[in-house]
C-alpha cells in the first residue's frame, strides 16, 4: 500500500504542539455519554437499542427447516429464552467452538457429537436457551446438558447425537434442564418455517437487536441459499473457531466440508471482531446443510465448485459478525482498524488487536478524539516489527503521522470533523513487509461499565 510522502515541515512549534497532543495520555476524557435509541431493546429490560443497530432481514424459508420459541423462564422478565430449530432427514452439521479453557457444557457436548464416527451426518435438532450459560457448572452441568438432549430426542424421535447443544447467559449456575423439557411440547407445536425473526430475539442476552444475515450463490447452476443469525454484545473477542452463530444452508454439503469451510472464513470474520477483548466460555458457530435445494452433493474439501459457496458463506459470516460490534455493550462507533506493511499475517493480525484492544484508543474513540498517540501505544507495546522512522497513521482519509513523525498539514478542525462520523476507519502502516491484516472494533464508553456492573440483577 502506497502513502503519500510527508510534506517538509513549515513550522518546528506545529509538529511539537502535534506531538504534545498526540502523546498526552490525559488528553481526552470521554466528552460525551452514549446516544440512546428512541426505544427500548427487545432483550435486557432498560437497554436501549444501539445507534449502530442494523434491522433484521427477511430471511428466507428454508427447506426442510423449522424453527419454534418459547419462554422458559431462565429470565424473571416477560421474554422467549428457548429457541429450537428441527432439521430434516439427511442434514449435515459442523462448527468451531471457544478455546477457552473452561468451555461449557453444551460446547463439551456438541464437540463431542461432532468429533464421533460419522459425526455431523443426520443431525436434527438444534437446542438454544438464553439466560443461563451452563459453564463452570461441572458434572451437574455435564448431566443437565445431557438430559436436555435426551428429553428434546425422545420428543422428536431421533437419537441423542442428533442434537446440537448452545446455552448463553450467567455463568456458573447449573442449567435447570426442566425448564425446557416442559417447555418442549409447546416448542413442537410452534414449529414454523418462518420464525427467524423470533430465533434471533429468543437467543439474546444484553444484545440491544437480533442479528440475522442471508446470501444466495449457485452449486452447477442450482440456486443454494445460505442464512444465520448470531448473538453477542459483550465478552466478544472471540477465539474459535457470550457468542453464538447459527447458519443454515440447503446445500448438500458433508461435515468434513463444513468444517473446512467454517475453519477458513472463521480467522476473518468472527475471530476478526473484538468489543472488549474478552473471549466466553461459550463462543459457537454451527452450520447445518439440510440438502433441500436439489444442487449436487459436494464430498470433497477443496471443490471447485464450492467457489461461489465459500464466497457467500464469508459474507454472511462477517456481516454476522460486524453486526456484534455495533450492538456492542455502549457502542456508539464502529471501527475498522487495518495494519499493511506488516512482517507476517500473524504479525499485522496480532498488530490490529492490540490497536482494537487497547482501553485508551477506544475511549479516545469515543471521545472522538484523534489521539493517535494512544495508536502509536498499541504499536509499540506489541513485541512485533515495526519500523518507527516509517511508521504511518491515516484517520479515513487524513494523514495523522507519516515517516515516523506528525503530519506536517495536520488539521484539527478536520481530524475532529471526521471523528464524529459513527464509523471510523483507522490504517496504520509499520513498514516491515508486505502482510496486512483487519480487525473490527467499537469504541468504549461508560454505558459498558454500566451494562456489565448490573448483569446479574
């Protein structure tokens, strides 16, 4: 990537006054509150909606599938907690879950389903409850887990391996799996094509709006259609593959190939996102292939014609995903932090986290401030190379620093103008090869604290 050279310097006073802003680490408090919608969110009583909020989709029926809601009452305030969809004959399943080191009971179940002989063939159910997120709950946990698969499979008649597993919410308290069984003769006689829109209210915890995404490509000339919905507002830098992905394809595709599809767009979508640089114990992305479209079975990871399949499940991914960080706890701005001229991916990866991570860059964001001193912090704390003397820093389109220094027309009329956009681009350019790398982020304001000081009341 080409930059534009630095001017020569009109005046020594301009750069130092530059440095002197940039660099103060008591240079901005946040200078304004969050803007609140006009409406309360659908979740968490007393949320107000994002600004960055983005309006469900009309997702399209999808063959084979149904989808039913129900309150169980894992939360005390009038709401669907219970989410369940039913997948026909034949559908395929795979995922990419947290790696935590203390991942809940559902992950334990479903990555052992998934991991079995023929695992991933013939699933039929998908079990999602809010409000409880069954982690750290050991063999209680493990049993409650367990027997929801049971009850939902005797119910449904299928087999216990047949059913996928997701809890989000509290952690640390044992799943009351009673509360759904009693719940599941009223999920089976709900059950509709056309309830996605419920889905992704249903599986919500301090998310302010359901997240729903959906793409159609072509297999041979056949139509395929791929959907999803996802939830997250806080605890997001996930490290997968409180986030949950549900996508929902009626291609025919095997699970060793969903995996493989999944494992690839994974790195640049949902583990590309970061609210608060903290990963759940939960994290899980599930794709299921009911089959239903008519378009030839694809057996074989590295299928030409897949190329069309791959493209569209990226973009529902990411939309998925860009749509956590603008419903991130408190957000008010959504960021696109890219680093070019890295060492290595990994570098230029690891080089944009620590920038989208960093307390002070995102308050400063907040405050809309561009103190790109607190970027050139994130830099340098990584122990990535990084070239000073070259080291560039570009707000949209305007130039904070070039050539290791302040930029010598820098305009704080103009920077501040820009700041106040509700999305920010931020590139920065560290001169040490060629790799580059782009994470989302959203900035930090004192709604977060607010949001996450009351969780459990």
């Amino acid at each position: 990537m080409s930059h534009p050279p630095a001017k020569p310097s009109s005046t020594g006073h301009m750069i130092e006054a530059a440095i002197e802003k940039a660099l103060d680490p008591l240079t901005s408090a946040i200078k304004r509150a969050t803007q609140p919608a006009s409406k309360p969110a659908a979740g968490k009583p007393g949320l107000m909606i994002s600004p960055l909020a983005v309006p469900f989709p009309e997702l399209p029926v999808m063959g084979g599938v149904e989808i039913a809601t129900a309150r169980a009452g894992f939360y005390k305030h009038e709401r669907d907690d219970l989410v369940v969809f039913h997948f026909p004959e034949g559908a395929n399943c795979a995922g990419v879950f947290t790696r935590h080191k203390v991942g809940s009971a559902p992950v334990d179940w479903c990555k052992k389903q998934l991991d079995a002989d023929k695992g991933g063939e013939g699933v039929r159910l998908m079990v999602i409850n809010a409000g409880c997120a069954n982690a750290f709950t050991g063999k209680l946990g493990a049993d409650a887990a367990r027997r929801t698969a049971a009850e939902a499979a005797k119910r449904f008649g299928c087999r216990q391996r047949d059913v996928m597993l997701a809890s989000t919410g509290v952690i640390g308290v044992v799943l009351d799996d009673s509360k759904i069984s009693a719940k599941l003769p009223d999920i089976q006689a709900g059950l509709s094509p056309d309830n996605w829109a419920k889905a992704g209210s249903g599986i919500m915890t301090t998310d302010t709006f359901p997240k729903g995404s959906t793409a159609e490509c072509e297999i041979e000339g056949v139509k395929v259609r791929i959907s999803g919905i996802a939830k997250g507002s806080g605890m997001i830098a996930p490290d997968m593959a409180t986030m949950l992905a549900f996508i929902v394809t009626d291609a025919d595709i095997a699970p060793p190939v969903l995996k493989a599809l999944l494992n690839l767009h994974v790195r640049t979508t949902f583990n590309s996102v970061t609210v608060d640089g903290d990963t759940s114990t939960n994290d899980t992305a599930l794709i299921f292939a009911t089959g239903t479209s008519g378009a030839p079975r694809i057996g074989r990871v590295g299928d030409r014609r897949l190329k069309d399949f791959s493209r569209a499940l990226e973009q529902v991914m990411l939309d998925l995903a860009h749509q956590l960080v603008k419903d991130g706890e408190g957000a008010t701005k959504f960021v696109k932090i890219t680093v070019d001229g890295a060492a290595s991916p990994a570098s230029a990866r690891k080089l944009a986290k620590s920038i989208a991570d960093s307390p002070l860059v995102k308050t400063a964001i907040a405050g809309e401030d561009a103190n790109w001193g607190r970027i050139v912090m994130a830099v340098g704390k990584t122990d990535e190379a990084v070239d000073r003397d070259r080291l560039a820093i570009f707000f949209g389109p305007h130039t904070a620093a070039v050539d290791g220094a302040p930029a010598t027309d820098y305009n704080e009329e103009v920077m501040s103008a820009y700041m106040k956009n509700d999305e920010i681009d931020i590139t920065v350019h560290v001169a040490s090869g060629r790799a580059s790398a782009t994470v989302w982020t959203c900035d930090l304001t004192k709604r977060y604290i607010e949001i996450n000081g009351d969780y459990r009341s």
